[in-house]
C-alpha cells in the first residue's frame, strides 16, 4: 500500500472489532470517554491550584499560557491528525501502525469505547509532557500545560459527541458536517476535530 489510508467503502455503523487478541490488552485498549476526560480535567485543574496556592505564577501570565496552550493544542490536533493518523502507508508496519492508531476508527466510526487513547497511554502522556516541560520552560508548565490538555479534553468531548448524537441546530453544527465530511465523503479533509480554524490556514477546508 502506497497511497493515503483509504476509507472502506461503507464504514460500519455499527459493532467494532477485536484488535489484539490478548483479551487483557484488548480490554485496555478501549476505554468509556468519560475517564480520559476526567483524568486530564482533573490534571489541568490541579496544576492550576498548585501554581496560584504556591504562588509559581500570577494571573496574568497563567492565563496567557493557558490560551497559549489550548491554541497550540488545536494546530497539534489538526498536524497528528492530517500526517500522522492518515500517514503514507507505504510499510507494512506503518500499515499496521495507522490502522491501529486511526484506521479502525474509520472502519467503525459509530464504535464509541475506541475515541480516545486508552486511560493507561493518557496518564503516560501527561506525566512524560509535564516532566520534559518543566525542564523546559520551568514553571511556566503550570499554566501552559494545563491549556494543552484541556484543548485535549475538548477535542475528546466534541469528537465523541459528534460520533453519539445528533447534529444540534446552533453554530456548533459545522462541527457535525465537517467531520461527516472527513469520514464519509473526504478523508483528505477536514482534519481538525475541535476547532476548523486550520482548515482555512492549510487550505484543507472542506468542498
């Protein structure tokens, strides 16, 4: 295979499928979304506590890191998301790799205990992203990260609604017709979940 991922012809709608046949990992590798939502809400709450209880930083320069950190988050999303998850799966192992990461998503869109990463790969990330940025930018990890992973939480919170429910009839309905786009028309775009602002940076706005 040398092309983008292809979407199958007719994504399921329903059921899912087994990915691993170790019935502990394949367990593992699903999760209710509320738990990852939970686990990174809670994280970025904390962290805000402890900064201002600690006096690590005022609340000017936290919230303009926390912005900082949700906008990042969002060119993030739509970057993992484009290159990434719909890499050039020209190996078998990047074949391997896409589908497990993004492409049984799109086989069985409707399969709502695989949008999000497993709680166990999420309390990873958030432990490895706060040591290496506390080294990085000191306490100023306080308040960037905090935005970060609540840009995460969001996009968690409208991918799944987006997949569980109904269109609502308010602005937030582009949200629902872009991503449908992506899924059932044209994969190529329409990569941000959260946020459609880079679509119109990167031209990938969808037709």
């Amino acid at each position: 295979m040398s092309q983008i991922y292809q979407r199958p012809a007719k994504p399921s709608n329903k059921g899912t499928k087994v990915l691993f046949q170790n019935p502990v990992i394949e367990r593992l590798s699903r999760t209710l979304i509320s738990i990852p939502i939970s686990i990174f809400t809670g994280c970025s709450v904390f962290m805000i506590y402890w900064a201002l209880s600690n006096s690590l930083l005022s609340i000017t320069p936290l919230v303009g890191l926390f912005v900082f950190g949700l906008l990042l988050f969002t060119l993030i999303e739509y970057l993992v998301h484009r290159y990434l998850f719909h890499m050039i799966t020209d190996t078998k192992f990047k074949e391997k790799v896409q589908y497990l990461a993004h492409g049984v998503h799109h086989d069985f869109p409707k399969d709502k205990t695989r949008l999000a990463m497993p709680p166990i790969v999420s309390v990873l990330i958030v432990t490895i992203l706060f040591l290496a940025l506390r080294l990085l930018i000191g306490e100023a990890v306080f308040g960037f990260l905090p935005g970060f992973i609540t840009g995460y939480s969001a996009y968690l919170f409208v991918h799944y609604i987006v997949h569980a429910y109904q269109p609502p009839k308010n602005a937030f309905k582009i949200l629902w017709i872009n991503h449908g786009i992506h899924h059932y028309k044209d994969h190529e775009r329409a990569f941000g979940v959260s946020s459609p602002l880079w679509y119109f940076i990167f031209r990938t706005l969808p037709k």
